[in-house]
C-alpha cells in the first residue's frame, strides 16, 4: 500500500468513485469514534468499503466500519467517511488525510468533522459537544511534509483561522435554536494510542488546551491547504482532571458517545439543511 501520493492518484481514486456513480457530492462528513449513527439519518444511494477504493487504507479499528457513503441528507448530497483513519494505526499522514483531497476533487464545498474526545478544560463535562475554534498539534508528523502538491494548494498555507469562521457561526446558531449544549474551546491532537498521563493532561491544560484526541488535526490542515472550509465538534467521552484520574474504556467511550449523538446529530443535520 502506497504511504505516498502524487496528484495522478488523488485523479485514479476520484475517477473510481466516480463510477461507482458518486458524482459532485457537496457536504463531506467524517464521523469518528462511536459517532456512526448520522449514518441512519441519510437516503443512502451508495456504499463503498474502503478496501475497493484505489489507494485507501483501511480501518483497523474496531468502532469505525470502513465505508464511504453517498447520498441525501436534509436535501443535501453528502459523502460521509463511517470511519476515519489515525497515526496510530501505523498509516502515513497523507494515508490519513488522503480522503480529504479525493472529497474535494470530486465536488466537496464544505467540509463537518467529528471526532471524540476527552475534557482538559473540567468546566466541561462527559456527554457535551465542544466546537472547536482552534487546534494545538502534537503529531510528530505534518500531512504537508515533503513535496508540496501544487495542483491542490500552495507550499506554505495560512492557518490562522484554521476552522472557517461563518460555519462556525453557523453550528453555534444552530446549536441554540435546537438547544443543544456547544461548548467552544481548543482542541489539542497527541499520537496515542494510550491515553494521557496525570502529568501529560497537566501538560496539556498548561499549553491551553480544552479538549484532546487523537485526530481531526491533519485532516483540517489538508483542508486548509486545498481550501475545502471545514468545522468539528468533539464528542466529549471522558473527564481528564488528573488528581481524580480513573481508568477508563473503550466501551465507556462509546457509551457515552452514543448518548452525546443524538445532539451532534441535531446540529450537522441542521446545518446541511442551512448551506
């Protein structure tokens, strides 16, 4: 499996979903960790396993079920990734974010990413929703590192208003018309796949981080250096206060991600309904 691209590939793995009879989807969607059932709300006229489409690499966790799908949701056509891939499955940062520049190829104007996450900031409670504003990277890895591909963006890409400002907007809007709780804060991205130490999240509160996680990072800097708007909540599963510091699951993750859905749902399908 290729851990590179060059912009011939993004064309071979866009012209394939092409044939599959995706064609010009506007809202891209990636769902993360046991936040799949936006899945149930869309009039599904396409499925693709990622272990067909040239070039992508597959989910290896257990969550994230590994397909692209295409179809209507509130009215809008969207393509929605059930299933990201992380660093830490062993995958280059272009494997990961690989899926973004194929989205904006094939017609993505707008860009909503999810993720789950655990709470730095401990005003912030387990099963709320934060809107992130902005990101700290702690990747040892950058998507953009080596040659830059000049047909998709430039060499060095702004990132100082890294999550689009009017979408934002628009998601808190939103939010308070359907009165849904969103939080807003500054989402830090760590390799894992452990979680953090008392010391780590100490650490991580000290830089001014809100909330943390193990994603959504590379693919907004991709996003930025194509110049696909994007925005992200993070689903908050765990409450990271490391002087009452208890293990926790996977399991309890997803518990409590199913119990924040229903809200994430409210305000993506809302929002797609606006743009």
């Amino acid at each position: 499996m290729k851990s590179t691209f060059i912009y011939k590939d993004i064309v071979e793995t866009c012209d394939y979903l092409k044939d599959q009879g995706i064609n010009k989807p506007q809202i891209g969607i990636i769902l993360g960790t046991g936040l799949g059932k936006l899945i149930n709300e869309i009039e599904i006229e396409k499925e693709v396993d990622y272990a067909d489409i040239p070039y992508f690499p597959v989910s290896t966790v257990e969550s994230h079920k590994g397909k692209l799908i295409y179809g209507k949701l509130a009215g809008k056509q969207v393509l929605a990734m059930q299933g990201r891939f992380h660093y830490y499955e062993g995958y280059s940062m272009q494997q990961v974010t690989l899926p973004i520049r194929v989205m904006k190829l094939l017609g993505v104007k707008t860009l909503l990413i999810s993720n789950a996450a655990g709470a730095v900031n401990l005003d912030y409670k387990k099963g709320s929703l934060m809107l992130i504003d902005d990101h700290i990277n702690q990747l040892p890895e950058n998507p953009l590192t080596g040659a830059n591909m000049k047909e998709m963006g430039v060499r060095f890409p702004d990132m100082s208003q890294p999550y689009n400002f009017e979408l934002n907007k628009t998601l808190r809007q939103v939010a308070s018309a359907e009165n849904v709780i969103l939080h807003e804060g500054v989402y830090v991205s760590v390799p894992g796949p452990n979680l953090e130490t008392r010391a780590e999240y100490r650490y991580l509160r000290s830089l001014g981080a809100d909330a943390v996680g193990m994603s959504t990072v590379p693919e907004v800097i991709v996003a930025n250096h194509i110049g696909l708007p994007c925005a992200a909540i993070s689903v908050l599963t765990d409450e990271c206060d490391p002087d009452n510091l208890h293990p926790v699951s996977l399991q309890e993750i997803l518990d409590i991600a199913a119990t924040a859905e229903e809200g994430l749902i409210k305000v993506f399908k809302k929002v797609c309904e606006k743009l």
